[in-house]
C-alpha cells in the first residue's frame, strides 16, 4: 500500500531519474547540458552551457498533468519545459517539448526499485536511448534560438548571446 510520504518521495524520485536521463540524452546528442547541484533550483532544472557559460535553461516535468505544465508555463513563459510524452500529447507549444520517455514507464521503475521489486523493463524503457533522438535540436531551436544579434556574434567568433 502506498501511503503519501511514499507518493511524494516516489515523484522526487522520478523527477530526479528523467532529469538525469535527459541530460544524459541531450549530452549524448552533442549538447552540454547539466544539472543545477540543488534539485530545487529556482525555476529551471537543468543548463544549456556554452563556452563555460550557461546559454539557457530549461525545466523538465515528469508528470502526465497539463495542469501541472500549464502552471509552470503561466509562471515562467520565457523557459522551454522538458516533458514526458503523456504530458506533450496535450499541448501544441513549441515551449513543450516532448522527451519521448513515457511518465507510466517512470512510475513503474520507481515503484519497482523503491519496493524491492525487479525492473526488467527499465532498460528498455527509461534509459536514454528512448529519449527522443532528436530532442537536443528541438531543444536548441526552443532554447537557444538564433537572433540578428546571435548570428553577428558567430560571424566574429563571439560566445553565444
């Protein structure tokens, strides 16, 4: 039987799986993405660094409620949100991007390790090659668009603005 302190903790759980997975996923696809060391870091979860620098921010929500997304995106429009595939199903923003890893494949993986149980399935379905394989350029197109000024300072060589 799940009790609410199991609920709440298996969710801080689950957040903080997708968050690494994502990360994995975008470093993997060329990015240099990281965690912020809090895992309540004001506003967003993880850095788009470039140079050394952070480029952008983005947060990441491991959930299937739009409610839930559509109270981030009210709070902080200017920051992309990172979801699972239930939660993008229900949103036609480019703010919202799809992760492509299912939040019911998250749960279980969770709930399995937390109970002692086996996840055979987690290989299958929360590592990072399930991670949309294009995320990473979704990810800049919404994060990091190219501005007048961003292509000026490419032609010179500047870091990205």
């Amino acid at each position: 039987m799940l009790t609410p302190t199991l609920c709440q903790h298996i969710s801080n759980i689950k957040g903080i799986v997708f968050e690494q997975e994502v990360v994995t996923a975008l470093n993997e696809q060329g990015m240099d993405a990281m965690l912020f060391e809090a895992t309540n870091h004001p506003v967003s979860d993880i850095a788009l660094m470039s140079d050394g620098d952070i480029a952008a921010e983005v947060q990441l929500k491991a959930t299937d409620s739009v409610a839930y997304i559509n109270e981030a995106l009210a709070e902080n429009p200017d920051i992309p949100i990172i979801v699972t595939s239930e939660a993008a199903n229900g949103f036609d923003s480019a703010m919202v991007i799809d992760s492509g890893v299912d939040n019911v494949a998250l749960d279980d993986a969770v709930s399995e390790a937390l109970s002692g149980e086996v996840a055979n399935h987690i290989g299958e379905s929360v590592a990072s090659d399930v991670v949309s394989e294009g995320l990473a350029e979704i990810v800049a197109d919404v994060a990091l668009p190219i501005s007048p000024i961003g292509i000026i300072g490419a032609l010179f060589g500047l870091p990205f603005l």
